[in-house]
C-alpha cells in the first residue's frame, strides 16, 4: 500500500464496505493515474490499494479470501475483471472481456458480471465463473438491449438481484431477483414508469431486508423489501453528475456466527454434539450455549430430531447439516427464521 500523495481524484467511482474491518473502499479516476483507494467509514485514514493506467469501473469485495475485484477499460475497449489483496499486491486477471456491473459471492466461489449479448442476441446476460474466472457460463438472459445496469447478492438467502429498464414496453425500471445459479426468476418491483431511468448501483441491508438502488440519471434514491413490494422513494440528488456509487450499512449488529450441528461449541463436529443435546434436554446437564447451533434440522426447535438428525449425519451418511454447516461459520440464513438465538459461541469469534 501506499500514501494517497498530493493528487486529487477527477471523478469518484463506486464504493463498498467491509463492515467487519470498518473499511471503506472506492474508486478515483484521477487525469494522472486511477487508483482503488481505502479509508475509514468517516473517510479518514487513506491509502491507495492499486494504482493503474485503466479506467476503473466497478468493484466488489470478497471477505472471505480478502480480495478485491474490480473491471476496467482501456480506451473504448473493456479490460476484463482483476483481483488484487485487500494490502494490494500483485493483480490477477479473472476474465479479459468487456463486463458491465460484477458481484462477488466468496463462500460460493462464483463471480458474477453483466455483458451484453452475443452478436445477433438482443439483450444482455448475466454470467457467473469460479472466482478465477474459469467454467464460465451465462446464467440469465435479458430482452432489454444493453440495460441490465446493477447486480447485488444476498448469499444468505442463496438470491442475486438485478435492476433494468423495460423498453420494449413500460419503460419502467424493473427489479427482479433469481436464486444464484439463475434459475426461479421472480419480480421484485417496478419504478418510473414511462420515464426511461437508469437504475444502478444496487446494495442490500441483510438485517432490515432491503434492496436500495440508485436512478443514475436523476440521482433519485430507492428502496424495496428484498421479498418484493411497492418501491419507495427516499429522496433525490440531481447533481451535474452521478451518483456514482452506493453501499449501506446493516442497520443492525449482525446476527451471530456459529456451525450449525455443533452443539456443544467447540468447533467440530462429533459425537459429543448430539450427546451434549440430549443431555440438556433430558439428563439435567449443561445448558446449550447456541441453540442454534444444536438446531441441527433446522426446524426452529431444538429437541430429540436434532439428536437424531446428527447421529445420522455422523454414522449413516443419510443427512446433510443445513447452513451454516458443517465447515464454515456463518449466521443463521433462515427461512425458517426463529427465535433460538446464540448467545455464546466461541469458535466463530473473530
């Protein structure tokens, strides 16, 4: 890494939290140099990640393996998607190809981008590929030009979410959402119609469940349930320019992290988990610091099917742990969401 030194940035370009870090990530196209930048929440505490001669479109961050991917363009010309170390470091090639907006999802190992369709195709596609950028493959189709603009994930709820303009036929912005390998696609909303808007710049509070985005020519702010519903307008910001980015906070703590199955919190999965179940429900033995975690079925109850559940899972092979589970740690993605809670689970503290 390096100072952010003496230049200031022509244009900003997106941005994206790293909320267990505190860190703020986004672009500045300078007329000198772009680079990917890094700060703090209140925008103190810079230092320039990568600096490069492309121009710097959009990036995504994977915690998981502490990367961020970015794409760019030379000219008129698309670069592909890059990857560099949350420290900087040397950069990977992904894909050379010209993408539009990309999401990350770490934990599944996928990377996702927009891309217009092949020659004689109309439409845009949204593709996904291992995180190297190998296997991949287009995932879903868009009849609507090259306006498929934003795309989101909620890894969570195994869902990817996009935003584009009807211009075949309402000329609304439409929403709509899919599971992760593309299929089951589902509305979510529609906004402006008749108006032609460039929606843009997606971004998902998991806690409160919603969807915001950003009407790119207007500077108009929105917001939906993720489940779908009437799109409220938050406010508007009609600037000369922009917006060029957006990203939000979870507006509240996050839920806690644990190995679903485990239930007597050490880590791993072994017989003493479905014994320490069945001693706190039946024997008067020690209480069960995450039940969410000796939820095995996932069913919102912890009882004599959890036992069971994992004793097959252990010695028959007849049953498969639900997440999060069994290797890594992760909060409870529901649905069923219950009230189980987890008040103590050391192995996935940070």
């Amino acid at each position: 890494m390096q100072d952010v030194g003496e230049e200031t940035a022509d244009s900003l370009g997106e941005i994206a939290v790293e909320e267990d870090t505190g860190a703020l990530y986004w672009i500045e196209n300078g007329f000198k140099e772009r680079r990917i930048v890094r700060g703090g929440f209140d925008g103190g505490d810079r230092s320039v990640i990568h600096r490069t001669d492309e121009f710097l479109l959009r990036i995504a961050l994977d915690p998981a393996e502490r990367m961020i991917y970015y794409n760019a363009s030379n000219g008129l010309v698309g670069a592909g998607i890059r990857r560099i170390g949350f420290e900087g470091g040397q950069v990977e090639l992904v894909l050379e190809r010209e993408v539009g907006d990309i999401a990350v999802d770490g934990r599944g190992g996928r990377v996702y981008w927009v891309q217009e369709g092949a020659i004689g195709e109309y439409g845009t596609n949204i593709w996904w590929a291992a995180l190297d950028g190998s296997d991949p493959k287009p995932i879903i189709h868009h009849p609507f030009d090259h306006y498929t603009t934003g795309i989101v994930l909620d890894p969570a709820m195994g869902k990817i979410y996009w935003a584009t303009v009807d211009y075949r036929d309402t000329h609304a912005q439409i929403v709509q959402r899919a599971n992760l390998d593309g299929s089951g696609i589902e509305p979510v909303t529609t906004a402006n119609p008749g108006l032609d808007d460039w929606p843009v710049f997606l971004s998902i509070d998991p806690a409160a469940r919603q969807l915001y985005w950003v009407n790119g020519e207007d500077g108009e702010f929105y917001r939906v349930s993720l489940d779908g519903g009437e799109a409220e307008l938050l406010f508007e910001d009609p600037g000369p320019y922009g917006p060029f980015g957006l990203a939000v906070l979870a507006s509240e703590p996050k839920a806690p992290s644990f190995r679903r199955g485990d239930g007597d919190g050490d880590g791993v999965i072994t017989v003493t988990d479905p014994i320490a179940t069945l001693g706190a429900l039946f024997l008067g033995g020690a209480q069960l610091g995450c039940a969410d975690a000796a939820d095995a079925n996932d069913d919102g109850a912890v009882d004599l099917s959890d036992a069971v559940a994992m004793l097959t899972y252990l010695f028959l092979g007849g049953f498969d742990i639900p997440l999060p589970g069994p290797i890594d740690c992760g909060a409870d993605p529901g649905p069923p969401f219950d009230d189980l809670g987890c008040e103590a689970y050391a192995a996935c503290s940070p």
